[in-house]
C-alpha cells in the first residue's frame, strides 16, 4: 500500500480534506447515500479530500479496523462514479485505492475538487439529500452538509472565480491574445513584420 494511504488511514483524526467511515454495504441505499454526500462535499473544497472506509471512531478516538470482505468486494470505481454522478452536476471525479494493510482490507475514495463549477446535487436522495443544495466540509466541525455559511460559499465562489480567471487566459492565449500587459506571439510577428 502507498505510504500516503497508511499514513491517512493511521492519521487518527478528521479534518476538512479527511472523512473516516467504519465500512459501508454498497447494496444499501442510505450507505451509498452517505458516501455520495461526502463525495459531494469534497469536491467542493480546496484540493478535495480523501473518504476512508475502514476507520472507526469510538469516543473520538480513530482506529483502524479494516472493512468485511464482502463490503470491499462490492466497491469499484465504476459503480462509484455511476452511483456519484446520478446527483452530482456537474460530474464529480474520483479514485479507488484499495488495499491489504497490517492484515486488513481498507478503501480510500480520493475525490478531486471541482474543475471548473462548484458541485451541486440534482437529485433527491435517501440521506437528506436535495436538488439543488451545495455540499462541502463544514468549518465549524468536520462534516459533510449542506453549505452552512456565508464563509464556506465565499469560498466555494472564490475557487470557481479563480478557475474562470484561469480559464479566460488559457483561451485569450490560445487565440494569440496576452493579458500580461506584454506582446502576444501575434503582435511581436506583426511588430517584427514592421507593417509589410
């Protein structure tokens, strides 16, 4: 396993970007529920965030107990995604690490952060999930929810600006515009050319 996969699994505590679960039956509705709303909520943070399925919390202590066999077998990527992606708009991306650690079966879900708009759920789901909410990592405690603040959607707006402002010069570049204030590639061309 990858020494950054042990080092999350044994990290022991929560944070915005790290959401322990003990396991998860992947044929039950509201635990499939609950791994789309931390998908959800991840993608909508800073460098998305890691899902770890095989951690149990007992009074705020995180230990790390593996998942059941059959749990393991039923997670893939594909059905993930799938699963995911029914309530997310736009798609969200993600990656399945699994692997044996010290004798026991884990699962770490990586979900990316939105490419270019936040994620928002399309549909209703089991889990209180709704149409049309924004879900990230609350800052006030280590949750996934619906965006509780004006502080956390400042954010979740300022990543999506930065993004368009990213995006905007990609294109202005790609047709032979600058927006550094220097020549374009184009107008050092027609500036050498000397009007010809």
């Amino acid at each position: 396993m990858d020494q950054k996969l042990i080092d999350l699994i044994q990290l022991g505590k929560e944070t915005r970007n790290i959401e322990y679960k003990r396991t998860y039956n992947w044929n039950d509705p509201n635990h499939k529920a609950k791994i789309v709303k931390a998908i959800l909520a991840m993608s909508n943070i800073r460098d998305g965030g890691y899902l770890i399925l095989g951690v149990e919390e007992n009074n705020g202590a995180f230990t790390p107990i593996g998942v059941p066999q059959t749990d393991y077998d039923l997670l893939n990527t594909d059905d993930i995604l799938a699963f995911a992606n029914r309530f997310a708009d736009p798609y969200v991306d993600i990656k399945l690490h699994k692997d044996l650690h010290e004798g026991m079966l884990f699962a770490v879900i990586e979900v990316q952060e939105f490419q270019q708009y936040p994620v928002v759920c399309k549909s209703d789901g089991a889990e209180n999930l709704r149409c049309g909410s924004i879900y990230t990592r609350t800052r006030r405690m280590y949750e996934s929810a619906v965006v509780p603040s004006q502080t956390e959607m400042r954010e979740i707006i300022e990543m999506a600006v930065d993004k368009g402002i990213r995006e905007f010069n990609r294109r202005v570049s790609y047709v032979g515009f600058s927006t550094t204030g220097q020549l374009s590639v184009a107008e050092q061309y027609d500036q050498e050319l000397g009007g010809l």
